[in-house]
C-alpha cells in the first residue's frame, strides 16, 4: 500500500509467486506434505482415537474458511470443541452455537480487529486443550495441501465473518494460499495483532524464496516447543 495525493492505495505487483515460483512451491507441498502424513501419521491416529474417547461427536471438524482468489473451503482439523458447541454444516445447532461464539468474543476476546482469540474459551474439550498446547489439531491439514487448497506456508486462513471486516489493504493476503504455518505464526503465533500479521504475510508474499519456506519449516516445531514450555 502506498499513499497517492493523500490516499492509500494498494500496489499490486508481480512476485516471486507466481510463474516458476509457484510451481516449485506447489512441488515442495507435495512432497514435504506426502513425507509429514508418513512420519506424523502414528501421532495423527493417536490423537484421532483421543478425540474419539473424550467426548461424542466427529473426530474431524471442517471449518469454512476463506482461501486465495476469495475461495472458500473447510479446513480440516482435529475436533478440539465438544460437539454443541462447533459451528458448520455437519452440526444441528450452528445457530446457538454462534450466538454463545458471539457472546466469548465480546467477553474474552484479547485481540482487537475483525480476527479474534478466546481466552480460556469453555468450549474446549480436555482432550482439546493439550492438542490446542502442541498445534495437533491441525495436523490433518496437511490433506488441505495435497488438495491444493491451502500451502506449508501462507498466511493463516480466517472465516468469511472475519474476512468481512478486512481493510482493503488487507486483502491483499487473499492473492496467495494460506498456509499450515507462516512467517507471523513463528514471529509470534496467535498473539499478533491483525496488522502486523498482514505486513509479515506481505512481506514474506512480496520476498518468497524457497529457503525462506524451509526456514520457516524448520523454524515451526522450535517456536511451538519454546511457547508451550514457557507456559
């Protein structure tokens, strides 16, 4: 975004995503998404059959979210929530459940903009509270990238409501996939302001290479593991 006689306007701009780029960045989804499913797969099925015997309802939860090009898809996720309370098409009470989303947020939200996070949200299942801690929850979201609908690396994905709320400027994050981690989750997970997420993801957007996704890669388990044991 640049001002022109007092008026911020966004700049659109070739970058190294596109073309070549992307193909490469597609190439090392698959791969590297392809060897996590092998590796974290025991993991994955361990915390599939917690989900289970915590509570009643799905092990899988699909949330809509928006994706690049203003594309809506569901990410998939471990369940962390017990069941009354998630939101989506494969639930009977999306309308309550909502309307409690909506009364957490005004409540205990701790972050100001269109995106919001909860604290000490009671929707959470035991079971939900440690796969929240160690980011297992999003470990099938891994399938979202070998379906082309979200990448390694991106920005994260947020709801149709929260997207609503966008600046303009803002939009600009919807012209690349989102992604299972980023550069403003390793610069400060969750905790971030809506601002400053959006000028990382621009800036890692306008200087993608693909050492700068390997070093975000290898950079992710350390960040999670030095944010949980500081907990």
């Amino acid at each position: 975004m640049r001002p022109v006689a007092g008026i911020p306007l966004v700049e659109l701009r070739r970058t190294p995503l596109q073309g070549w780029g992307r193909i490469f960045k597609r190439a090392l989804d698959v791969t590297l998404s392809c060897l996590a499913i092998v590796v974290f797969g025991p993991i994955m099925l361990l915390t599939a059959l917690a989900v289970r015997l915590d509570s009643p309802g799905p092990v899988i939860y699909r949330n809509r979210r928006v994706g690049e090009a203003d594309r809506e898809f569901d990410t998939l996720k471990f369940r962390s929530m017990k069941k009354e309370y998630c939101i989506g098409d494969q639930f009977q009470n999306t309308s309550e459940a909502l309307a409690l989303e909506q009364k957490l947020i005004a409540e205990r939200s701790i972050k100001t903009g269109p995106v919001y996070k909860i604290k000490d949200d009671p929707r959470v299942t035991r079971v939900g509270k440690i796969i929240r801690r160690f980011s297992l929850d999003e470990f099938p979201q891994f399938f979202n990238v070998l379906l082309g609908t979200m990448s390694l690396v991106g920005p994260r994905p947020h709801q149709p409501r929260e997207v609503q709320g966008y600046a303009d400027y803002q939009r600009a994050i919807l012209t690349m996939k989102p992604g299972v981690t980023g550069l403003a989750q390793i610069s400060g997970r969750s905790d971030l302001e809506f601002s400053e997420e959006v000028r990382l993801d621009t800036y890692y957007m306008e200087n993608w290479s693909i050492m700068l996704d390997l070093y975000i890669l290898f950079k992710t388990p350390f960040i999670l593991f030095k944010k949980r044991t500081a907990l």
